[in-house]
C-alpha cells in the first residue's frame, strides 16, 4: 500500500515536472507579451507584469495586418491539406490494400523526399514555380507545402488503414458497394481519428513554414503569411520583444483551437465494435 | 432462392496452389458445411464464391447465372464474416440497411425490412445502438440480421460462431439451424468445428490441403468414411487407429490386434492380405466388460464428463500407427494411445485393471499406403 502511494507521489511529480518543461515557454511569450520592453531584461525577472498590457494585442492588430496575414496562412494549409489528404488517402490506402508488384518499394520511395531537408527543395521549387509563373502566389507555398506532407502523410495513413479489418470493405463490397465506394462509405468514415491526426500534422506543418513563405512571396506583404509577417517586425538594431510575443500568441491560436475542435476525434476507439 | 454450381475451380497464388479443382453442386435450399483444418482452402473458396477473391480458373454459378466474373455486390448473396465485420459508424439499422440502401430500395421499405429481420432475431430493442455497445452475441446476430435483411439468394457464412463462447456458440448454431429451415435459404456455411458441421449440414465437405476429400450427409461421413482423414476428423473423440498386416482366414482375412487375431468382416478385406491395413475404431464402439473381442489394459488416464468417461490405454507396441493420419494439433501423438468413451451414468469409479470389448463389425478398414477405406 505504502508503495502504491509513493509511486503515486512519483507519477504525478514527474507529470507535475513535464508539464511545467511543456508549459513554461508558451507562459513565458504571454508574460513577453504583456510587459513593457523595457521591463524585459531586469534582474531578478518579474514573473508577471505589474501593469499587463492587455491592449497590445487591438494594438498589433491595428498597426500591422495580422489578419490577413493569418488569412494567407489559413488558406495556404488548409490547401495544402487539402491537396495532400486526397493524395494520401488514395496513395495509403492503395499501400495497404493492394500487394502489387514493386509496390514496396515505391511505397519505400515516396518516403525518400520526407528524408530530404526542405532547404534542398527551395532552389528546384524555385525553378519550376517561376517556370509557372507561381513566384509570390500562394499556390507557390501550397504546392511546397504538400511536397513535404505528402510522403509522411501516405506512411500515417497506410498505417492507418493496415489496422483496419479489410473484411469491413469486403462486408461493403458484398452490401453492393465498389472498391472506391467501400472506401468512401465505409473506411473513410471509420479511420475519422486518423484522418485528423493526419490532417492536423499537415496543418501545423503548413502552419509554421517559414523557409518556403520566405523565399517565394517575395512580392507585396499583403501576399505574406503570419509567420513570415511576424519576422518582418523584428528590425535590425531594434526589435519589440513585447510586440513580436503578442503576434506570435496571436498566430498560435488558430492551431490551439484547430487542436480543441480535432481533439475528439484524435482519440481512437471508433472502430470499437466492429469486430468481436 | 438459387442453386449453386462451382465447376472446376483452382486458385494459386504464384506456385502455390491452395484449391485443386473443386467441384460441388448444391441445390436450393441446401445447407452445406465446408469442414476441414486450418489452411485447407475453405474460407478461399467461400471468397470466390463471394466474388471477394478471384479464382485462377473454374466456372461458379448462381441460380441459372454464371458469375465467375461480376463483382461482389452483383451475384446477390450476403456473407456473415467470422469477425462479424459490422460498419462501427452505423447504428444496428442503418447497419442492416446499408445492402438495401446500396441496391437504392426506398427508405419506407428498408425500414421495414429490418424491423421484420430485427423482430426474427429477436433485436428489435437494439437498433439504435451502435456496435460498441452491444455483446458479442447480439453482434453475431446483427451481422446475420444483415445478411436475412437483404433476402439474397444465398447466404455465405464464415465462421460465424467462432468469437462467441462455447454455451453461446451450442445456442446460437441451433438458432441459425432454426432461422434456414424458416427461410429455406441456399447456405455454405464454412467451419474448422466438425461438431457445428454434424449438427447444421445437409451435406459436409470435408476439405484438405486445397482438395476435396468427401462430400456427404453428416451421418454417412461418421459411417462410412471416405479415408483416414475423414475418418480421423470426423467425430469427437476422434476415431482411434490400430496397424496391423492382414492375413488370409479360409474365405476371409483377419487382422492381429491386441494379441488376438480378429476377423474382418468388411467384404474387400480379403484384398489387403499379405499387406499392412490400418484399422479405426470409434471410441463410442468400445464397451466396458466382455465381448466379442476383448482385451484387458490398464488405463493410463481416465477423464469423467460426469455421464460418461473417457478412458486412455496404450495400444500393444505392434498395434501401433507410425504417422498419425488426421491433422489436428491436438490429436497429435494419438497413433500410440487408444481412447474408449464409456457409459458411467452412475459415476462409479473404473477399476485399476479394466476388461474392454468391441464388435468386429465395427471396425473401419484403410488401406495403409492409399489411406482410403476398403469395404
């Protein structure tokens, strides 16, 4: 009993300990954002502001387009998304159903550019969207994007589907369904976590590029993304911590709230029952 | 309702062949039980009959309509898989109603339906809950509820009752038993259990390594076994097996066992003399007491089910079978040892020495090389 009891203590001081690890960065950017930048490099550090400066937030949202900023972001993942789901939902589920020839390693293959860093893509990106004329569109950073969704994408989702009984499209098939239409009505439908643990994957991925947003729009900022906006306030000799805090909270809400919405479908279990 | 004719059928994958030319017609409204061990070719077979796996070559026919090539949803059958494989997603209606909505029956007539079936199964009170929540026996019936619902033409049924346990599978087998003799549905109705073939068949085919080994009523394949495997796989406890050349006795022949030379009474004994024969011998068929042959042993291991008892004894050393003939896992090592299911509905306990007897008439006689049964 004794022993229950200190490994209780144990669990949860460890829980207690992780936790604050996790937490403590996303506290510290909130504490950033409410003080003066002058009260930001004193010693010893205040751990809350005497005065927080609740109103930067309406003011950052005055003075730089934030909004739109967060627009272009919202549509460049959720097209990315997008385009990469339809890819890897047809391309996992052809890897886990279908035993063609070669059909390893091409699985194998697709995986390769996953291995490849996105700086090493920038310059053949570069080419071929100026080719297409796509330099300073989104379309330039939605088609980037899904280069690098893509390939991990396909691998979470075969995995997925592998976990699925194939009697459960077999079922559908004899029900009068075709191979696609089994897939649609009923696999589809089943793997509902898989597909937002995926799509949320992509989104954040999307999400926090800066590499690919910084190199093709390079026209006007109403063309920008948030997180390349955000950069473009920290200036040469001078940058406002305190505001740049505020924008970056600003920009990590839309993923926090994505999380919340997703979060009950992230949880497995709606295959339960299916089978014995 | 629709007879069934599968004609010369394979099925290879690469150069493995897992069905040799199979061939079995079966009549309206037949229940037929395709039996055998694990990797025989049963569950493909009834995949190709689906149309959810393709045969290398063959002919299957549905009623009048040769299917060999359409699709699944189009031969107009219903399967009930081992796994049940009910849609997670759906409610135990929207369920049932998935084929009829498929094939774009109307919704008044879907619902219908499935309260008709739902009544039959006796589900009627869970067709709003999804699958999760109910037991393993009312998912057994929602998947067979499933398949009535469609009114196909034949039902394909997978193992249905191997997740259920062993009081809900002897309920349950009798109650699809029950719901065929009310429908009078065309059945193959595919199982590794041969207690579930007995009990549910028309006919049995028994199946091995991808070939046919019988096809008959239950009682002439506990009768009159085709061959070892048959015989060895057919009845619980499995039939025992005793070696022995056979010598020639004036018109007839006769076999040594248990020390004694016993006659054979099967007409074609005589053809094995001066050969090894391999003799079964059910354990039912085994008395306590003096009979026409009897032999005294000492039981090495007495099991009691309470009415009846099953006594273990090791057969003579020259009695005994090198390899023994039936596949099963658990029979394994069953060539030595001699199992006689005895009588005892008083409980009484068995002497430490025991008097066992057997009519000769009784005894099943295989060829030792061919394996297949003389008569």
């Amino acid at each position: 009993m004794k022993r229950n009891c200190l490994d209780s203590v144990l669990l949860y001081a460890t829980a207690i300990l992780t936790c604050a690890l996790l937490v403590f960065p996303i506290y510290w950017l909130v504490v950033t954002a409410l003080s003066e930048p002058d009260q930001l490099r004193q010693l010893p550090p205040k751990f809350w502001p005497d005065q927080p400066r609740w109103g930067v937030f309406a003011q950052i949202l005055a003075e730089r387009p934030i909004l739109q900023w967060l627009g272009n972001s919202a549509l460049a993942a959720i097209g990315a998304v997008t385009l990469s789901m339809t890819v890897s939902v047809l391309a996992g589920y052809s890897l886990s159903r279908f035993k063609v020839r070669g059909g390893q390693s091409l699985g194998l293959f697709i995986l390769t550019a996953k291995m490849l860093p996105a700086t090493l893509l920038v310059i053949p990106l570069f080419g071929i969207f100026r080719q297409l004329e796509l330099i300073g569109s989104l379309w330039s950073i939605i088609l980037a994007h899904a280069t690098l969704i893509i390939p991990f994408t396909t691998w979470m989702l075969k995995g997925y589907f592998d976990t699925i009984p194939r009697e459960l499209e077999q079922a559908a098939m004899v029900d009068g369904c075709s191979p696609l239409g089994a897939m649609v009505r009923v696999i589809l439908p089943v793997s509902a976590p898989g597909l937002a643990a995926t799509a949320l994957y992509g989104f954040v991925l999307s999400w926090s590029d800066y590499a690919y947003a910084r190199t093709f729009l390079t026209n006007a900022q109403t063309n920008w993304t948030a997180n390349l906006g955000i950069t473009t306030m920290k200036g040469e000799y001078v940058s406002n911590w305190s505001d740049i805090s505020a924008a970056s909270i600003l920009v990590a809400l839309p993923i926090l709230l994505i999380y919340l919405f997703l979060e009950r479908y992230l949880v497995g279990g709606l295959t339960a029952g299916s089978d014995k | 309702m629709a007879g069934i004719r599968i004609e010369h059928v394979t099925k290879s994958y690469g150069g493995l062949t897992v069905l040799k030319d199979f061939s079995l017609d079966i009549t309206d409204g037949e229940f037929v039980v395709l039996v055998g061990p694990s990797g025989c070719g049963k569950s493909t077979m009834l995949k190709i009959l689906a149309g959810l796996e393709e045969a290398s070559s063959g002919k299957v026919s549905i009623g009048e309509r040769d299917v060999t090539d359409l699709a699944p949803g189009d031969r107009d059958i219903a399967m009930v898989f081992q796994n049940y494989a009910l849609y997670p997603h759906l409610t135990v209606r929207k369920n049932m109603g998935f084929g009829l909505k498929m094939r774009g029956t109307e919704a008044g007539e879907i619902d219908r339906r499935v309260t008709e079936a739902a009544k039959i199964l006796g589900i009627d009170h869970l067709l709003d809950r999804r699958p999760r929540a109910l037991s393993g026996g009312q998912r057994q019936r929602v998947a067979l509820g499933r398949a009535i619902v469609r009114e196909p033409l034949a039902f394909l049924m997978d193992e249905p009752l191997s997740n259920l346990d062993a009081k809900l599978r002897v309920h349950t087998r009798a109650e699809i038993s029950a719901l065929h003799k009310r429908l009078g549905v065309t059945t193959i109705y595919v199982t590794h259990d041969q207690t579930e073939a007995m009990t549910m068949a028309d006919r049995i085919v028994i199946m091995k390594d991808g070939e046919i080994q019988q096809i008959a009523h239950p009682d002439t394949m506990f009768r009159e076994p085709a061959n070892l495997f048959v015989a060895g796989f057919i009845g619980s406890p499995g039939m025992n097996f005793l070696q022995s050349p056979v010598t020639s006795a004036g018109n007839g022949a006769q076999a040594r066992l248990f020390g004694q030379e016993v006659p054979l009474l099967v007409a074609n004994a005589s053809t094995l003399a001066g050969r090894d024969a391999v003799f079964g011998l059910r354990p039912e068929h085994i008395s306590a007491g003096p009979g026409p042959v009897s032999f005294e042993v000492q039981p090495r291991l007495i099991e009691s089910l309470g009415s009846e008892q099953y006594v273990y004894v090791d057969l003579p050393p020259e009695n005994r079978v090198g390899q023994t003939p039936h596949a099963t896992a658990e029979e394994d090592g069953r060539g030595n040892a001699l199992i006689a299911r005895l009588i005892n509905p008083d409980g009484a306990p068995l002497a430490e020495r025991l008097t066992l007897s057997f009519d000769p008439a009784r005894l099943h006689v295989f060829d030792a090389v061919t394996q297949e049964a003389i008569r």
